[in-house]
C-alpha cells in the first residue's frame, strides 16, 4: 500500500487507484487511534456521505470500524453536505466526523475528511497524528 497524503482539511485520491476500501479502512483506524490516545473511545463520532459513486459504502465502512473499535458510530441516513455534517458535530457534542465526498468537483476523484469536536478540519485536528500505518504519532 503506498503512502497516504493529506491536503488542508483531509485525505484527496483518485478513486480506485489510491482512494480504495483498504486505504480508505487504513485512514478510519487511524483516527479511530489518535481519538483513542486523546481519551476519547466511546464518544460519539458522526460519518457522512454525498451522493457520488460508492460514497454510502464507504461511509458504511468507516462506521463499522469506528463502532468495532470502541465508538458510537453514527451514519448520516442520506446523503448530506459537508457544511450539515460539521455542523451537527457540534449540535451532538461528538468527538468528531467522518465525511465521504468528492474533490475539485470531479468523478474520478474521492476525499475523506475528518473534523474534530470543534467542527476543525484535520489539519487544526493534526493530520500529522493520523498516519495509516505508523500509529499515533506524538
């Protein structure tokens, strides 16, 4: 598997080439430790999608492995944009989220962004910290 890159707010790949379920399940443990060793396992964490091309099921997956390790996992029931996800981060005082969405507005590619408590995007979060892989960085 090669190596995860992360923009401003989160993770942006091509889908089927680097953005794939193995990868996308490499990034969702990573916050899954970093939430973890910031005392956060059990807290509610929120997984959105829009409606691009295998979003839902990404979406399914990431919350699937944030509840087999320790979290409530809530999946948006539909479709919802990036701005709604954040927002109900803080209306729920959950730990963070995961949102599922494209990039740049095009279909080949995918992005994945996590946001914590406060609605920030992965790079006030530290993206450094979520490394697929290498752990939890300190």
């Amino acid at each position: 598997m090669g190596e995860i890159k992360f923009g401003t707010s989160g993770w942006r790949a091509v889908l089927a080439e680097e953005f794939t379920f193995g990868n996308a399940r490499r990034v969702v443990e990573a916050i899954a430790r970093v939430l973890t060793a910031d005392g956060r396992k059990g807290a509610r964490v929120l997984v959105g999608y829009d409606t691009r091309f295998l979003a839902g099921r990404f979406a399914a997956e990431a919350a699937r492995i944030l509840s087999r390790s320790g979290f409530e996992a809530v999946q948006s029931a539909r479709p919802v944009p990036t701005p709604v996800l954040a927002f109900e981060i803080r209306r729920q005082a959950a730990a963070g989220g995961v949102n599922f969405t494209a990039t740049r507005g095009d279909q080949q590619n995918r992005g994945g962004d996590h946001a914590d408590s406060g609605s920030r995007p992965t790079a006030s979060f530290g993206r450094a910290r979520v490394r697929p892989g290498a752990g939890v960085s300190t």
